[in-house]
C-alpha cells in the first residue's frame, strides 16, 4: 500500500490553552469511560484510583491525549442527564489535573453547556462533539467563544437510532458535504482549530465503513487533521467473527491502513499498541525520519 500523495498538506497544529500542540506525526489518544454503559468494558473506568491509573497508563505508554467520556455512545443508548455527566466528568478532571496538570485532555460531550462548564472549571484542551453541533445548537458559538479545538464528527441521527437501518446514495458524498457545511460554520465564527472524524460505525453499515476508511485520504481535502476511532468495534470483531475483548489485533490492523491514508490521531483503548502501529508505519514510510 503506497502512502498518501504529498500534496495533501493537513493542518499540523492546534493551540491548546495558548500552547502549539504538534501533529506533524500521528498521536494516539486514549480513551477513559466513566461509565458502565460501554460496549468494551475494558475501558471503564469509574473509582477516582481507576481514573489515576488508567491516565497514568496513558501517558506512559505514550499517549498524547486523553479523552474522557462520562456516557456510553454505543449504538441504542440513552443519554444520560446534564447533572449526572457533569458530575462524572468532573470527577475525572479533577484527578487528572491534580496529578497530570500538564495532560492534553478531551471531553467527549455534545452539550454545550457541560463543554462550557469543563472548559472554564479545568482547563480542559478539546472538546470532542459525536453530532458536530446537531445534537446542540450551541455548541459551535459556544467553542468559538472558549477557543479550544473542536472535534467534529459525523452521525447519521442519534446514538438510540443511527443504526436503525443506514442509508446513503453515496457515503463519501454525503460525508463530504456534511464535513463542507460544518467547517464553513465554524470558520465563519472563528473557529478554525478543527479535527475531522468520519465516525465509523456511527450511522453506517459494515459497508459503510470499509468504504470510508478505503477512500480516508479524500477528507484530506479539508487540510484539517483526521481522527479514526476504530478501536474493537463491530467492524473489527464482526468480520473476524469475534467480540471486542479478542478486537486488539484487528484494531491494529486497520489503525494502521489508517494511518497510512492520512490519519493523524488514533482514537483507541488500547494505547501501547497503536503507540507501536505508528512508530512501524513512520519506519516503513520514511515520515519518522523526514519529520524528526
């Protein structure tokens, strides 16, 4: 596989609480679920010494970013309250701020409210929208105001209904003109620290999902970062005839393909292996060696 033509040139930098952070080379971002609502259960984590450790995990392994989610986004969920994952939230901040007070942190929310709240109370780095503002109107005005990076990702309807039957005429187009319309919004407010996330298995079939991770170089267009978040879902294991628990060679195997067509952050669980994917892909491409 031949990796991506050269005059793609993505965005390699966003500014985090006044600071450049660097994404010239790919980084992994790991993920906390403060929840017990997941589909991997590996990835809860809901004591405050689970939260440590899994953060402390992380960074160790090489991770550059930590995502926290306080509410499970598989598909058929329920949300849960405003109150209930403020609190959640809260309490993974406050124990990765205490002890990590230099981390890289990502809320996964799409209340604008919490994200506010999150930004203001812990300095927390990005906000990681599932429904790029659709879920929340305010979101978009809201980021723009407390100029952090933003994560805008693709869903097709709601966590309880995306996989009700997905249907596009073409995927790629529909993803193309989705990822158009939300950029031009965003940069009209001033927000142009911007991440891409296609959102595998968020609204699409298995087919879906191979069709755009075969076509993911396309989104480079938008000379904006991408994120892949691939990490034990169906679309690994399902094929495989498998469950999330057996996912973590697969998830490397498409890490990998991903990284290849222009991926520059890898949403995962489990952190020292897509660290690994990243440091043998840039070995085998050369990119570690012209980036260094």
């Amino acid at each position: 596989m031949n990796p991506v033509p050269t005059f793609f040139q993505s965005k390699n930098t966003l500014t985090c609480n006044g600071e450049l952070f660097d994404l010239s080379n790919p980084v992994v971002m790991g993920i906390i679920n403060i929840t017990n609502d997941s589909f991997y259960h590996g990835s809860q984590f809901r004591l405050k010494r689970k939260i440590y450790n899994r953060a402390k995990q992380i960074i160790e392994q090489g991770g550059k970013i930590i995502d926290i989610g306080a509410f499970s986004t598989r598909p058929g969920s329920n949300p849960v309250s405003e109150d209930q994952e403020l609190q959640r939230l809260s309490k993974a901040a406050a124990v990765i701020r205490k002890y990590f007070p230099n981390a890289i942190i990502s809320i996964d929310t799409y209340r604008a409210s919490v994200a506010k709240r999150m930004v203001n109370d812990f300095s927390v780095n990005i906000i990681n929208d599932i429904s790029a503002g659709e879920m929340d109107k305010q979101m978009f005005s809201t980021v723009a105001e407390l100029g952090v990076p933003y994560i805008a990702m693709h869903m097709l309807g709601t966590p309880f209904t995306m996989q009700n039957n997905p249907q596009y005429d073409n995927v790629i187009d529909a993803l193309f003109k989705y990822f158009t319309s939300k950029i031009e919004q965003l940069n009209r407010l001033g927000v142009n620290d911007i991440i891409l996330d296609p959102g595998f298995g968020f609204g699409k079939t298995l087919e879906h999902n191979y069709t755009i991770l075969n076509n993911l170089e396309t989104f480079r267009f938008f000379n904006l970062p991408i994120l892949v978040g691939l990490s034990r879902k169906s679309m690994v294991y399902k094929p495989l005839k498998a469950q999330p628990i057996s996912a973590l060679n697969g998830t490397t195997v498409l890490n990998t393909i991903a990284l290849l067509k222009g991926a520059k952050i890898l949403r995962v669980h489990d952190v020292k292996e897509a660290v690994e994917a990243i440091r043998l892909t840039q070995t085998c491409t050369g990119e570690q060696l012209k980036n260094s």
